[in-house]
C-alpha cells in the first residue's frame, strides 16, 4: 500500500477532500519524523511506537577491498507495533 492508496483510502471513508487528506497525512508523517530526529518517541496506543534504537560500534569487512572496517555507533528509527495490532496480523495473515 502506497501514500496514495492510504489517501483514497482515507478520503473514501471519512469522505474528506483528497487535498485535505493528502496534507493532514503528509504533515502526520514530518510530525513523526520531527519527533524521531529530536530522539523524541511517538505513542500511537493500539497501534504501535515509532522509537529511536541505537546500534553500537561495529567491525565489519570491505570484500571487494579486502579490508576491515569499523562502523561508528549511530542510531536508525525503528517501529514496534502493539500487541494487540501484532496478533491481529498474526491471525490474519496465512502462509
């Protein structure tokens, strides 16, 4: 699923302007990424949390050069979903 299928989606059942839907999602989004950057977490109860992990220093190797290499500590966003959501999903989904 696509921003622009979250969109019609969106605008299908609430039966707002697409306009609108587009910004409010889009501004929805730059809030979360706002939040993440100032190492600030984002709550969503029955959804789940945008959360910042941090990734330690590590060792790692350049094949095509041979060569070792350290990659510094950094940190990445990362999403946990909720319980309730996860085993929704879980029930949901079949292989």
């Amino acid at each position: 699923m696509t921003k622009a299928d979250i969109v019609n989606e969106i605008s299908k059942q609430t039966g707002i302007e697409k306009v609108t839907v587009k910004k409010t999602v889009e501004a929805f989004m730059e809030s979360i990424k706002g939040s993440l950057q100032k190492n600030d977490n984002v709550y969503l109860r029955g959804f789940g949390s945008f959360i910042v992990k941090k990734r330690a220093e590590k060792t790692a190797r350049n094949i095509s050069k041979n060569t070792t290499i350290i990659i510094p500590e950094h940190f990445i966003p990362a999403f946990k979903p909720a319980k309730i959501f996860a085993n929704a999903v879980k029930k949901k989904v079949k292989k």
